[in-house]
C-alpha cells in the first residue's frame, strides 16, 4: 500500500494479506512436523489431534506443543539471572552454557524445618470437614507462645485455615514478591501449587518434544536431606512419566521454595 492507492486497490492488498496473522501458526505446524520426522521419539510430541464434538457438530483440533526461542543476537551477549527458585536445567534448555552462583546460606542456628506427610492437596482439604478442623486446631497449638506466625494455604482453604490469633495467612498464587512472612516466628505451608494434569502434560511435550501417553499418577518415594546430612526415603504420590513428573516438579516445588525463601526467623 501506498499514499495516494486507489480505495478498492487498498482493500485488494488488504485482503491478500488477512494470513498473514496466521503465518506463524502455520510455520510452526511445519516446524512441528520436521521435528517428528528427524527427531524421532524427541519430536513425537510436537503434534497433538483431538476430536471435539458440541452442538457446532464434530471437528478436529490440532494442538502445536512447542516453545519460543531465544534470539540469536542474544547468544554470545553475557545474560545475568536473577532467580531464587530457577531450575538450572530449565535455563540450560535457553541458556546451554550458564553457570550457576550460589550466594552463601543465610545463618539460621535456631530454625528447625518439620515436614508432615500425608494428604494435604486441595481437593482432599476441600472434601474433608474434618482434617480442615483438625489441621487448623494444630496450627493454633503451634501458635501458642508465638508472637507472629504465618500460613499460606490453598486460596479454597483458606477461609477455613485463617482465625487463628497472630496468624498471618495467604493462599498460593497471592505470594509472589509479598515479603510479610519475612519476621513471623513460625511458618507453615500446607502443600504447594498443582496445575491440572492436562496442563502439565502440555508443557512437558512443548519442553521435551516428547509424546505424553500417560497422565497416572503412582505411588512412589522420594529422597529428603535431614539437617544433619541424612538422607531418607518418603513417601510421594508422583506422574508415572519421568517427564511430565519433572514438569510439574518445576511448578509445585518452585511454589514452596519461594514461600520458605522469604521466610527468615529471627
């Protein structure tokens, strides 16, 4: 188009130029398709096909599962990240050649950490009167003798959860950058944020390429390093897909560490 062109030779171009917005689209189902015909199982994933059937009538949908890249001027330049819960091998997957920078552990002589296992997830809360009762009866015993202490809970629970006197409470997903845990003597954090399985199921095929077949979850261990060096075995409930299980690993476990972060007993 040009200053002076003809109304009707206007809406010509324009018309010829309505796919463009789909242009991008369109090349990633391509790029889709290059990757599951040269990378084999690591490209498996790159194309989903549902079929959808509601009162419009039965159709087929196609899902790219596939992720941005960085710029290529952006390669070679030095990049700093700062992140208190990063997962390095998910920077590595932008970024291949980071190296990662610990700053020294904050002195904490006089905190103590107690992991409870059991049934904490939302739903089992949200089902059960009874362990919402008796949970927040433990949270008011932890609470005697305490100046401040703080809860951050599902956003359903919460309600149920809060009351208790010189309890501070949040829901997961409202805490990011709040930093008003910082000086309560006691924290409890009731299980972290879980995104829904086909969700998660969809991140790991954009992360890995790969196809995801199986959303089960299965009974499983996992290891956790005592204060004193130990190491032991608990209990976890966990994707039976390695895959999809680091997916959702990244999400639920980065929820907690940014609440324990910023929690710094004096």
């Amino acid at each position: 188009m040009t200053p002076g062109m003809e109304l009707e030779r206007r809406r010509e171009l324009a018309r010829d130029a309505a796919i463009n917005i789909q242009l991008p689209q369109i090349a990633a189902v391509w790029d889709a398709v290059h990757a599951i015909l040269t990378d084999g199982d690591n490209g498996a994933g790159r194309i989903e096909i549902t079929t959808d059937d509601d009162r419009r009538g039965m159709r087929r949908e196609l899902t790219v599962h596939t992720q941005h890249q960085v710029a290529t001027w952006l390669t070679d330049r030095p990049v700093l990240m700062l992140n208190a819960t990063a997962s390095l091998g998910d920077v590595r997957r932008f970024f291949p050649r980071t190296v990662e920078r610990r700053p020294p552990a904050v002195a904490a002589p006089h905190a103590s950490a107690r992991l409870i296992v059991g049934g904490f997830s939302n739903r089992t809360l949200k089902n059960s009167k009874s362990k919402r009762k008796a949970l927040k009866t433990w949270l008011a015993l932890k609470a005697r003798g305490r100046a401040e202490t703080g809860l951050v809970t599902h956003k359903a629970t919460l309600a149920d959860l809060s009351g208790v006197p010189g309890m501070r409470a949040l829901h997961h997903g409202a805490n990011a950058g709040d930093d008003s845990m910082r000086t309560v003597d006691a924290l409890a954090v009731v299980d972290g944020i879980r995104p829904p399985a086909l969700d998660v199921a969809k991140l790991a095929a954009a992360r890995t390429g790969q196809a995801i077949t199986d959303r089960s979850r299965v009974e499983t261990m996992a290891p956790v390093l005592m204060r004193d060096g130990r190491g032991v075995a608990v209990p976890v409930l966990a994707y039976a897909d390695p895959v999809m299980q680091a997916a959702y690993a990244a999400i639920h476990n980065a929820s907690v560490k940014m609440r324990l972060n910023a929690f710094a007993p004096q």
